[in-house]
C-alpha cells in the first residue's frame, strides 16, 4: 500500500484538544504563522482584544471586514424562574454582544 505525503502550502494552525479555539492555541499558532515568540503573540491578541472591547463600549459597535459585525443589544427586564423551587424572580434588564457574520464568511460555513 502506498503512502500519500502531504503536501503543505501554508503552516498548518495547531489543533485544539476540544472543539473550540482556546486563547493559547491561538496564540500559538499567531505566534508560529508569523515567527513571533509567544509572548510578543499574546500582547498583541491582548491589545487587539481590548480595542475591540473599548470600541464596542464608546461606539456601540465594531465591524470587521470579512469577518462580521459585534454590537451591544438590550435586554429587557422579564420574569424567570428558579428551577430549583419553581418560585418567580424578577430578572434585571441588561446588555449583552451579538455577533452577526458577514454574509462571505457565513457562506464559508
């Protein structure tokens, strides 16, 4: 039986052990992509991070091209429930950030 080589054009991300992309593989593969030490990789998601929080916060939103756009919505005050006792509470109005991709990045999927 013959064995196929893989051949690689680009640097292959590392994998993550769950499903979901973790801050330090992230950081891993920023940092092997573009030959960083780790630690210059992870200031650099740190920041790109917290500019993107700060403009959520002053703007209301952020878009990125590509990718999609982050925006603060309300919710409103509502009656839940305590599923332990079955008591009504009353839960308090708040905001949270949705997230709606781009319909390229959607499409990729």
């Amino acid at each position: 039986m013959a064995t196929k080589k893989a051949v690689a054009t680009k640097k292959q991300a590392p994998k993550a052990s769950s499903k979901s992309l973790t801050k330090a593989v992230f950081v891993e593969s920023l940092a092997k992509e573009f030959d960083f030490p780790k630690s210059k990789a992870g200031v650099i998601l740190d920041f790109v991070t917290e500019t993107i929080k700060k403009s959520i916060k002053k703007n209301g939103s952020v878009s990125l091209s590509g990718l999609g756009t982050f925006r603060i919505a309300k919710r409103a005050a509502r009656t839940g429930r305590n599923p332990a006792t079955g008591a009504s509470i009353k839960v308090k109005a708040s905001k949270t950030v949705r997230f709606k991709p781009t319909p390229t990045f959607k499409a990729e999927l």
